[in-house]
C-alpha cells in the first residue's frame, strides 16, 4: 500500500510539476521587480523628495516590516487552509498595493504602502517555495526549489532595466506601476495552480490528492490501476506554536534556519537596496549606477543555476557554506572597490555567490519540517529573517551618514561581510543535511 508521499516520491519531473514550478515562478519574478525597483526608486526618489539617508533606509524597512508579519501569518494560514490559496491571495494583495503605490503623494503615504506591498510578498515567497518542494521527489527537490528561486534573477534584470531605461526619463512612479499590474495578472493565472497533494492527504482529502497525482503518474506512463493506495493518514494538519518549533525535535533546525534567514536578510538587504544610492555617493552618476545594477543582475542567473545543480550532487550544507564564504568574500572585494572595473567584477560576484546562496535557502528550508507543520515552521523563519531585512536598510543609512560618502561605503560592506561568515559557520557545524532523503525520512529523523 502507498500514500500519497510515497507515490511522488517514485515519479521523475512531470509536466504537472514544470507546471506549478511556472507558476509560482511567475509571481515570484514580480515579487524580485518590486524589490529592485526600490533599489531604483530609493536613488531616484531621495533626489525628487530631497530624502537624507535615515529616510531612504526607513522606505527599505518599511516593506520589510510587512514581509516579517505576512511571512509568520501567511505560513499558519497555509498550514491550515492551504498552500494555494495563500499563494493566489498574497500574490493579489501585493500587485494592488505596488501599483497603487506609483500614486503615493508624499512619503508618509508611500511607506504605508510599502508595508501593505511587504504583507503580500512576505507571504506569498515560503508558501511557494513549500508548494513546488512538497511538489517535488526527493531526487530532484532541491534542484527545482533552487529553479523557482531563479525567477527573482529575472524579475531583478527586468526591475534594472526599468531603471536603467525608464525611471530617468518618466520618474520613479512608472517603476511601480510595471511591477504591480502585471503581478494582478499573474495571480489570475494561478487560478490554474493544484493543491499540494501532500497537504491534502494530510488533511484527510485523499479523493483531491489521488486524482492530482494520479494525473502526474499518467504524465509519467505509470498505470494508476497498478497502484494500491493507502487511506490511513498519519494525522491532521495544525497549526504550529512557537514552542512547538522549539520543541526538543525541532530545536537544532529552528535555531540553524532563524540564524540562517535573519543573517542572510540582513546582509542581502543592506546592499541591494542601497547600491544604486551608494554608487551614486562613490562619484558615479544615477544613470551609470542602474547600468552597473543591470549588469549585476545578469551575474544572478549563474549564481542559480550553478546552485541548482550543486545542490543535488554535493548537498545542501556544503553549497550553503561555500555560497555564503564567497559572499562574504566578495562583500569585502566590493568594499574596497574604487574603479570602473573592480566595481563591476567584485559586484557580478557579490551578485552570483548571494544569490546562489538564497536559492540554496529556498531548497533547505522547506525539507527541515514535516508536513504537519511545514508551513508555519518556514513562514516563521521567513518572518525572523525579515527582522534582519528590517533593520539593514536603516543601520546602512545611519552608518553611511555618520562616515560619510568614501568611508562610509567601506564600513559598510566590512559590516555584511562579517554577518554572511558568521552565518556560514552556524550552517557548518550546527546544520543537518537533507539531500536525497524523502520528506517522510526528514519528519522523524
């Protein structure tokens, strides 16, 4: 007799995965718009509103604020009523309030916004990356987790090149509203999106996940006649506390994953949503900034993709680690830069480890909890993590315009580079590893 769990673990990569892997994808590459777009709008508006640092590094904080409290409540809302309603409704939530906000009229407006837009992208990123995992055999899980992550890479090239094309001739507002209406698109056309099969069994749904898997075993030429199906469910889905999540089974993971997000938030965040601006301070123009930002971007996709398949032949732990070195690495190579030249290649590798990194997170993250309490374990740790995505933006600020343009700049990459190491030696010695183990094995491990 097989469950449901055990009945995907035996399929290879469906169209129905390619499927939901596309969908969530699309959502989130306007989710990475709307970020880079404040990268842009952050340099563009601090000269329009005649903004000081604190005020740009408070705009940074302020999505991030709603990404912490959308995160922790969209992960128990997706324990309980399921992981694609949250990823259609977080999805709408996020397009209104990121093209409405191309219509702020001051700034007391505009960060009210951000933090409406931060509720939906905070929420709709762990509940995605929890679909297409529990989507996903153990065999090729990690590397379609690290694929949806590259879509951010996508939506940050789009975002560079509305900055580098559009914002300086028709102002930061249009940055905005070509992130959030086509997001409303988007979410239309995940109507079209399964149900984890896993939480449906889980939930004791077992007619809606048979017919969805058995759909992927007739994509995959397994006849479902041949396949006896098990009834029993192991136990209904709730949702988690804190405590449970600090329980003694879950203490080690809760502790590694909360380290790993809060440090990785901080340091992706206190530099790129501050590029642009501290590119400007370097002597470089605003236009010549969002060029180099475009040419950052592109460095992502390698960083993913290599990720992607790393990740399945050496495990997680160990692209974790050397992902996050080589991004410390190069945040202190960035710091030091002064040309044109060490610029560009010390921030194609900042670009490229950090992301390769992220993606890697994405993967890990979701194969540490069972299903019963998946959701809310990764929508916590997304929340704590945006603490740090909180406090960067702002922190950068104040040190910047304490040391001022040129040492400033330094301080600040010093400062990252010592949290992505600290974060990479956490991962090394307390983390588990989960590569090639079936989500069942990981639940009682």
């Amino acid at each position: 007799m097989s469950t449901i769990s055990q009945r995907i673990e035996k399929l290879p990569v469906t169209p129905m995965l390619w499927k939901v892997l596309f969908l969530a994808g699309i959502g989130w590459l306007f989710d990475a718009m709307d970020q880079g777009m404040v990268s842009g709008v952050m340099a563009a508006i601090g000269k329009s509103w005649q903004l000081t640092p604190a005020d740009l590094g408070l705009l940074g904080s302020a999505s991030a604020v709603g990404m912490a409290i959308g995160a922790a409540v969209a992960g128990m809302a997706a324990d309980r009523w399921g992981r694609r309603t949250v990823v259609t409704f977080t999805l709408v939530l996020y397009g209104l309030a990121s093209a409405v906000s191309g219509l702020a009229p001051n700034f007391t407006v505009l960060l009210f916004l951000r933090f409406l837009t931060g509720l939906g992208l905070g929420g709709e990123l762990p509940a995605a990356s929890t679909l297409v995992s529990e989507f996903s055999p153990a065999k090729a899980r990690g590397r379609m987790v690290v694929l949806l992550e590259s879509f951010w890479a996508w939506g940050w090239i789009a975002a560079a090149l509305i900055a580098y094309l559009l914002i300086p001739v028709y102002g930061w507002r249009i940055g905005f509203f070509l992130g959030g209406i086509p997001a409303l698109y988007a979410a239309y056309l995940r109507r079209n999106i399964p149900e984890s099969p896993r939480y449906l069994e889980q939930k004791g749904r077992f007619k809606e996940a048979d017919e969805i898997v058995s759909k992927m075993e007739h994509q995959a030429g397994i006849n479902t006649s041949e396949v006896a199906i098990d009834d029993q469910v192991k136990g209904k889905i709730s949702t988690a506390t804190l405590s449970d999540l600090w329980n003694k089974t879950y203490f080690r993971r809760t502790f590694v994953l909360w380290i790993l997000w809060l440090g990785i938030n901080f340091g992706y965040y206190g530099f790129v949503l501050w590029t642009p601006t501290l590119l400007v301070g370097k002597g470089f123009s605003l236009v010549k900034g969002f060029q180099f930002i475009l040419i950052m971007s592109i460095a992502q996709l390698p960083g993913y993709y290599s990720a992607s398949y790393l990740i399945e032949k050496i495990g997680r732990k160990p692209v974790l680690v050397v992902y996050l070195i080589g991004t410390a690495l190069s945040s202190y190579l960035f710091g030091q830069a002064t040309s044109v030249t060490t610029v560009l290649v010390f921030g194609c590798l900042l670009y490229f480890f950090s992301l390769g990194a992220w993606g890697a997170v994405y993967a890990y993250t979701p194969e540490v909890y069972p299903t019963s309490v998946r959701g809310s374990g990764v929508g916590w740790a997304a929340a704590i993590g945006r603490i740090g995505a909180i406090a960067a933006p702002y922190i950068v600020g104040l040190v910047y315009e304490a040391k001022g343009n040129q040492v400033g700049f330094t301080y600040v990459f010093i400062i990252l580079t010592i949290v992505f190491a600290a974060v990479a030696v956490v991962v090394a010695i307390i983390g588990i590893e989960t590569k090639g183990r079936t989500l069942d094995e990981i639940n009682v491990s």
